[in-house]
C-alpha cells in the first residue's frame, strides 16, 4: 500500500472499537485535517450499533462531542443500561430509523446538540440506503471527514446503487448500499482519500480540505472484501465501561444552566462555568446577566440579516444575544481558542437554536497565520492571553488566523466586530490592514487594555489612532455609567494618564462606528 498509493491514511490504521483499522485512519485524517483549519471536536455516526463496535466510540473516549444514532431499540436500551442515559453532556445518544422522510429532522437534532453544522467526522452505515440518506443530511452539515460503508463485491468503476427503498432491512446477501465509484459519483463536494483494508468502508474528506491528502485514482484505493478482518486486533472483549467512567466525569461537571436576562429580549437559558470563574460565569451566576449597558448597545446596533464576527466569544454571551437579533438570514462567525470555553460556546449557540447561523471556530485571531501560545488564567477564564507577562500560567498551543485571510474569500463582509481578546486588537486590525485599507468599515466594539496592549509589543495610542484615521467615531462604553462618552484626543490622554494608564492594568471598552453609518441614530439618545 505503501509503494502504490504513497501517503494514503490506511497505512496508519488501528483498531480499539472499529472493525478493523478505521480507529487509526480516523485519527490520521483529522491530524491532517487539523493542520489547515481548527477542527470544532465534535462527530456524528448514524448506524452506531450498540456502541461496542462503531467508528467514534475512540472519538467519545478522547473528549470529542458526538451523535450516536441508531435505528435497532435493543441497541439503543444496551447503550442506555450500560451508560445510564441517553444524553451526557459531551454524547447524545438518538433512536431513529432513518428513511427521507425522517432524516432532516433528526439530523438537525443532532446539530442543535453539537452547536454546530462545521462537524468534523460523520460516519454512515445502515446497510441500504446510504447514499440516499447521505445526501440528505449534507444539505444540513458540512462534515470535514466522512466514512461510508461500500459494497466491495464491486470495484471501480463499476456502478451499482440501491434504489431508494423506505422498508429496506439487509438479509445478509450482496444487494446493500452502493459500489464504490457510485460513491465518488455520489459526493461531488468530497475527495475518496482512503478505503479500510476489510473493504468495508470508504473515506472521503472535504473538497477544500482536499490539498491535505495525496491525490489516488479510486481504483487504486479501493479494497476488496475482506471481512475475516472485521473484529481482529482490538485486544480483550469490548465494553462501554471506560465510556461509563468518561461519561460519569461529564455528569460530575453537569451543565449549570442560568436563565439569562439580556436587556429588552425575552429571557433564554444559558449555561456557564462551575469551576471558578472570576467575572462573566460569576456575574452571571449572580445577575443573570452580563455587562448590561454594553448588551444593550450591542442590541441596538444588531440587525436583522447582519453578518457578525465574535473575537474571544468566552462562552457565547454576545454571540446567542445577536443570534436573536441578525435572524435567519443573519450569520454569525465566532473564535474562541479556549477549549473549556469553546465547549460552552457551542452549547449554548445549539440550546439557543442559533446554529444554522454559527460558524465557530477554534482559533484566535492576529497579525499572522500560524500557531500562537495561550497563557491561561486558573481563575478568570475571560482573561486568556496570547502574550507572557512573566506570572506563572499554564499555556496551550492553538492556531492563530488573521482576517485578511479568514475573510478574504467572503463575498460580503461583517457588519459587525465585537472583539474582547485581552490585548490582541491592535494585532486584529492589523491582520485586517488589506481589508481596511480597501474601505471595509464595520462597527467595532472592542476591549481596549493598555495593559495588555504594552506586554504584546504594541503601543496602545495604535488602536484609537488607527481607528481614527479610518474616519471612526468614537465612544467609551462603561458599566460604571450607563452612558456613550465621546472618546476624544484630549479624554483619552487624561484616561490613559490616570485609571487606564499601562501600569494600572485599567480597561475600557470602545464603540467605534463610523462617521457616515446609518446605524449612529440607534444610539444617539445614549451618548453624552
């Protein structure tokens, strides 16, 4: 395999709970995934049988948030007897037979759960029907990675495809799913990257994920069936016990749902941190609500069909409150490289039914394209950040993206930045220097931090002089008075001199807006 298809994932197969190497080749196409863009950790296997042997019990185990489904009840109730629920915090677990009539509704079940339709793996198996369904469901996901079952008996390029039957059940004869090439023919928007060594199942990854796989015709990946390798390999008899004790961990840190009181919308219920967390779990905890007046401001400038940006999104309070204001035709794109926040974050996006809108991603945003430390903080988890400051904290490494490049595909721009990064926005605008410079002009709330500013390598007049010379307005949002101050040259030295001087550690947030937006009349009543 080697020699004749150089680099195909197969040759890094293994087994725990596959049926035969698929544990392996999932692991090696995620890691190549995740070199080219943040995966959001989350999967999806319709066809999960009872759990002991499918293709993301491996995924469950690392801390991945996934879907099971499954059309059998007395594999469902094993899973439930074994687990003690159907529903843990990071696995849900769905029965349903699947047919097109009840496809879209379940699949979006699924997405709700995960918060979002960016999954990275999906994996079907049903014996029949599979590539009828598996169109399906891509019109509601846009999984980076996928494995299906292929009918072996019949190599490329043969073509052979089971007419849509609603009532079809497997006999164990050789009329099942579809040939291989009926595959490729069948996932236009996807690249077969590798087939398992049993000839049972196929992989595809996303057109433009593509460029990271060697490029094989279907031939020459494909496997003829073997299927005495199905079972072999994995060490003793499986069990869901080591899922029970990553489970009962979960149930330890059961979600702590508040309902939350964002000003002028209807009360939603929102979920934070138990472990400590200084300000917004904390403020939360007690006020049911975070930073009011800046929530209101935020509210009036949001409208209906905007395309938003949230930077440092935390655990999504602004990103599920403009999930509520831009609507359905709205879009949210949203970075927060922390993993313990990005799991809330997507949690509460899909217990808001915000995700058709939600793009999430697990980076942060920069001057550059890359990988960048985050230092993070033990007791308040909005204060995460991408420079040292010489106190002792752990750090991870994450990826790192500028919006020149996130954004320059885009036909249409944001209409919106809300960026909260503790210290990172002179480098935002300046990984948004082409965009800028072409005469993009959002509104902008950002945190400005001189504190952070200086321990970054920059200069904090950077941001204000910039934003200036962009032709913004600009505007102090405090919670210490409910009012929008005119940011001048003359108010920020005496600030810059005094409560938020570096030394200090002091903030403030900056509405910039600029000087010909339409939007400037929804706050006008506010401003001082």
């Amino acid at each position: 395999m080697a020699r004749t298809t150089p680099g195909n994932p197969a040759i890094q197969g293994w087994r725990s709970y596959s049926q035969c190497d698929e544990d392996g080749i999932i692991r090696e196409c995620l890691r190549r995934i995740a070199s080219a863009t943040p995966l959001s950790r989350t999967f999806i296997e319709v066809g999960c049988a009872d759990g002991l042997e499918n293709n993301t019990h491996q995924l469950a185990l690392e801390g991945l948030a996934g879907c099971w489904i499954d059309g059998d009840a007395a594999k469902i109730k094993f899973i439930e007897s074994q687990l003690g629920s159907l529903q843990t915090p990071m696995l849900q677990v769905l029965h349903a037979f699947l047919t097109l009539d009840s496809i879209d509704n379940v699949v979006q079940d699924a997405r709700a759960f995960l918060g979002t339709d960016d999954v990275d793996f999906l994996s079907l198996d049903i014996d029949g029907n599979d590539t009828h369904l598996m169109r399906a469901a891509l019109q509601w996901v846009r999984p980076k990675l996928l494995c299906v079952e292929y009918n072996a008996k019949f190599p490329p390029p043969c073509r052979l495809e089971m007419d849509y039957d609603a009532d079809h059940r497997w006999s164990g004869d050789d009329y099942f799913g579809a040939s291989l090439q009926s595959w490729v023919d069948c996932l236009e928007g996807y690249q077969l990257v590798s087939c398992g060594l049993s000839g049972a199942n196929a992989f595809f990854v996303r057109r433009d994920l593509a460029h990271c796989f060697p490029t094989h015709e279907a031939q020459a990946l494909y496997q003829p069936p073997r299927y005495w390798l199905v079972g072999h390999g994995g060490g003793h008899r499986s069990s869901l016990r080591w899922l029970k004790s990553a489970v009962m961990r979960q149930c330890l840190e059961r979600p702590w749902i508040i309902e939350a009181r964002a000003p002028n919308l209807p009360h939603f219920q929102f979920e934070i941190h138990r472990k400590l967390d200084q300000y917004i779990s904390g403020d939360l905890a007690r006020d049911h609500v975070w930073e009011p007046f800046e929530t209101e401001v935020f509210r009036r400038l949001c409208s209906p069909g905007d395309f938003l940006l949230d930077i440092g999104a935390n655990i999504g309070w602004y990103s599920v409150v403009a999930s509520k204001l831009i609507g359905e035709r709205g879009r949210l794109m949203c970075f927060e490289p922390d993993p313990l926040n990005h799991t809330l974050l997507r949690r509460n996006l899909g217990r808001n039914a915000a995700v058709p809108l939600a793009e999430l991603r697990s980076e942060a945003v920069g001057e550059t394209n890359g990988t960048a430390r985050l230092y993070l903080s033990d007791t308040n988890l909005g204060d995460h950040r991408v420079f040292d400051d010489g106190t002792s904290r752990s750090f991870l490494d994450v990826p790192i993206g500028n919006l020149d490049t996130i954004l320059g595909g885009e036909q249409r721009l944001p209409d919106i930045v809300k960026s909260d990064t503790q210290g990172s926005e002179a480098r935002m605008l300046a990984g948004a220097r082409h965009l800028l410079d072409a005469g993009w002009r959002p509104v902008m709330l950002l945190e400005f931090w001189p504190f952070g500013l200086q321990h970054a390598g920059d200069e904090p007049r950077a941001v204000p002089d910039r934003l200036e010379q962009l032709g913004y307005l600009m505007y102090e949002v405090s919670e210490a008075n409910p009012r929008l101050v005119t940011l001048t040259r003359c108010r920020l030295q005496a600030r810059l001199s005094s409560d938020i001087d570096p030394a200090s550690g002091g903030f403030i947030n900056i509405l910039a807006i600029p000087g010909n937006s339409p939007r400037h009349v929804r706050i006008a009543d506010l401003i001082d």
